[in-house]
C-alpha cells in the first residue's frame, strides 16, 4: 500500500483566453498562476497553452525554478476550443492536424517531464461515422502518439468524459479494457473525478478496475468545483487511489467559484485532509 505521502498536488493555469468561464483555476498568465501557486503550497502547475508553440519555454523554466514547481501534464484542450481539430473527425486532414498538434503539446510536455493529456480533442462519432470507425482512428493515433510520449519517458494521457462531452468511452473499466487491446503500453488513465460523479456507479470501484493504468486524477468535486464544496465523499476514493498504489497528482481542474482565490485554497485545504484519510 503506497503512503499517504506520494500523493502530490497539482493545480491548473490556462493560457487560453477562450477557455475563461471553463474548469481552470489561474487564467491571468504562468507568473501569476506559478506564484499563486507556490505560495499556497502546491507541488506542481497542470498547463493548458493555446499551442505548444505560444508557451515560452524559457519562462516557465525560470519559474518552475524560482517556485520550486513541477509540471504535472500539459493539456491539448485548446486543439478542440480555438481550432476544432479532434482525433475521430471524418475529414482525414483535420484528424491529422490534430494529431500534429498533439504531437508538438507532447514535446513540449515532455522537455518538462510531464505527460501530454488528450480530452476534448477525441471528439466523438457523428453523422456518416460510426462508433466502430471513430474508436478505429483514435486507437490508431494513441498507437502513434503513445510511442511518441514514449521518447521522451512519460505516459501520454486519455481521459474519458462524461456522455455530453463524448459518446466514445465514458467509464474507467471501459476505457481500461479497451486500452489494453492496443498494442502500445505508454498510455494511460487520466480519472477525473467530476467525470466519474455522472458515469460511474462506484468511484472508487471504477479505480480499483481501472488499476495500474490510471495515470493522473482530477481532483474535482461534484458539481466541478474545488473538493469540499459538492457532495463526493471523498474517503473511499482516497482509500481506492492508496489500494491501487498510485504515486501521481490529484491535480485541480476546476472552477473557479466562488473566485480563483478560493477555489485555490478549498483545494489545498482539502487535499491536505485527503493526506490523513485511510
């Protein structure tokens, strides 16, 4: 069992101006968000940038320096929100821009040490697509993009999410199945706990089935907003996350409600409870 100690925590800056009003905690650039961060406590920052080619790297080393932070993952959101590229799109050309954008958010990510995560960008099965075609493409481009992650010795990350985001995958035991008939193993389970409130009957259940592949947790309560502040209990999933040995970040993709300040605070304030739960 591991202790209670490998836990880490994480919380999110976005550098898209579209996503404002979206599950992003820091929206007013990586200064601000590294230093509010640190200042609370927080191991490490999750980033979301419009591109991997607008993040200036050279900054966010200064400040990962300066703050003593870490980069958790890095979200390739902003492919789906600024630019509508998704993996399962039935034009071949859009599916392969998505994946070259995807590609360089992986380089980035890696150069920090941090796994690329991919959501909203898997998109769905619509209209002359089927289910069968659409899951046929996005395990093709994981195949891909797993062993891309690979070279730089991280994961690549694929989250499920709830049925009005996606009608792909959408539970952990599912996912966990479905991963395992690719033939990479460089991918693995982002479980996002507000995603897991809509689709799963147990959470903790869902991460006991889901086991050594989950690879990241969004620490997000109920009604996505900071733990605490919804109706998750978030006991038997703490306990579930320890029995699964996972070592990784509870990493805070929430709103910002009632203000940035709070919601960065609640989380900490939560997380630290979490540390002395089992």
């Amino acid at each position: 069992m591991a202790p209670a100690a490998s836990f880490r925590s994480a919380i999110t800056i976005s550098l898209v101006p579209e996503s404002r009003g979206g599950p992003f905690v820091y929206t007013d650039g990586l200064a601000a968000g590294c230093a509010e961060a640190a200042r609370l406590g927080y191991d490490a920052v999750e980033i979301f940038p419009a591109s991997a080619a607008t993040l200036d790297r050279t900054l966010l080393r200064e400040l990962l320096g300066e703050h003593r932070l870490r980069v958790a993952a890095v979200g390739t959101g902003a492919g789906w929100v600024v630019h509508k590229l998704m993996l399962t799109h039935a034009d071949p050309e859009i599916r392969q821009r998505a994946r070259e954008f995807i590609r360089e958010i992986i380089k980035l990510a890696g150069e920090f040490g941090a796994p690329a995560i991919i959501g909203s960008m898997q998109g769905r099965w619509e209209g002359t697509v089927t289910r069968d075609q659409a899951l046929a493409w996005l395990a093709e481009a994981l195949e891909d993009l797993g062993e891309a992650a690979a070279v730089h010795r991280v994961p690549l990350l694929y989250e499920p999410l709830n049925r009005y985001e996606t009608n792909l995958l959408n539970r952990l035991g599912d996912t966990a199945r479905w991963l395992r008939t690719l033939r990479t193993r460089n991918v693995r389970i982002l479980a996002d706990l507000f995603h897991m409130n809509i689709e799963e009957a147990d959470a903790a259940a869902a991460l006991r089935e889901a086991g050594p592949l989950v690879g990241h947790v969004h620490f997000a309560d109920s009604n996505r907003r900071a733990i605490g502040l919804g109706h998750t209990a978030i006991e038997p999933i703490i306990a579930a996350l320890r029995e699964i040995d996972y070592p990784g970040y509870l990493s805070a993709e929430i709103l910002p409600l009632p203000d940035a300040a709070t919601a960065a605070r609640q989380t900490m304030e939560s997380f630290r409870r979490a540390l002395t739960l089992c």
